[in-house]
C-alpha cells in the first residue's frame, strides 16, 4: 500500500502537496496579520506588561493611526484572498491529476499497469478532496476574524474622517 502512494506521490501528487505546503504557510501569514491588526484595534492596557502598544488611547486616533490600520487589513485581506483563492484549486488539482493517470490507462495493454495507473488516479483525486476539507475547515475559523477587523478598520476610518 504504501508503495501505491509513494508512486502517486513521484508522479503526480507532488504538486498537491506543494500547493498544501504553500497555503499552509499563507494560512500563517495570515494569522500573524490577523493578530496584528487585532493588537492595533485594541490594546491591551494591562498595566503589568513592559510592552508597548501602537494606540495606548484606542477611541483618539491621528490620522497616522487610521493609516497604518488601513494598512495592516489591506495585507490581511490579501494574504486571506490568496489562502481562500488556493483551496479551490485542491479539487481541480486532484481531478487534473485523476485525468493524467487515466490518460496513461489508454495506451496500456498490461494489467499491472493500468491498476497502477487507476490507483494513482484516485490517489490524486483523494489529495486534492482531503486537502481542500482542511483549509475550508481551517477558512470557517479566518474569514469571520477578517470580516470583523475589515468592518472594525472601516468603522474607525469614518469615525476618524466625520471628526
């Protein structure tokens, strides 16, 4: 068995797991912008920290203030479009690789080889489908933290603009 997938893996399913990699560590990035902005928004004013936060007096903002919040949600809305953007080419990814190996099924006349080559296909298919699960179970947790700071940065922007 583990023969199969080391196969799949050489042939097709590399790409899978590279485009898994990459997203993983945009799904990061990510999350470190989301934090970020969320430490902008709001400060903690624990007395006992030593660090230093951005807006000690989150409701007076300067125009500076607005700006570098403006900035910090504009990387966290691309980094989160291109995350979210990657987990539909999952799919697609795992039928491309399912076509492939089935390709490779028509000039065949062996057994071994045309079971090989369908074993590869669902393989493909079985990555691209457990992949995509993971990210959009992993998005259901992102997309309501940027829509609530995206909102939030608005918000403060027109507050800031109306004073």
């Amino acid at each position: 068995m583990g023969n199969i997938f080391w196969n799949s893996f050489l042939s097709y399913d590399w790409i899978i797991f590279a485009f898994f990699i990459a997203n993983l560590v945009i799904f990061f990035i990510t999350i470190i912008f989301i934090l970020h902005l969320k430490n902008l928004l709001y400060p903690r004013t624990d007395l006992a920290s030593t660090k230093k936060y951005e807006f000690p007096k989150p409701n007076i903002l300067t125009k500076d203030d607005v700006d570098k919040l403006k900035k910090v949600r504009d990387k966290t809305n691309t980094t989160y479009s291109l995350f979210s953007n990657i987990i539909t080419i999952f799919p697609l990814l795992g039928l491309l690789g399912t076509v492939i190996a089935l390709l490779g099924v028509a000039g065949d006349t062996g057994f071994e080889n045309t079971q090989q080559n369908f074993l590869v296909a669902l393989t493909s298919t079985l990555w691209g489908v457990i992949s995509a699960i993971i990210f959009k179970v992993l998005d259901a947790f992102t997309s309501p933290q940027v829509d609530k700071f995206d909102n939030e940065v608005e918000r403060k922007k027109v507050r800031y603009e109306d004073e």
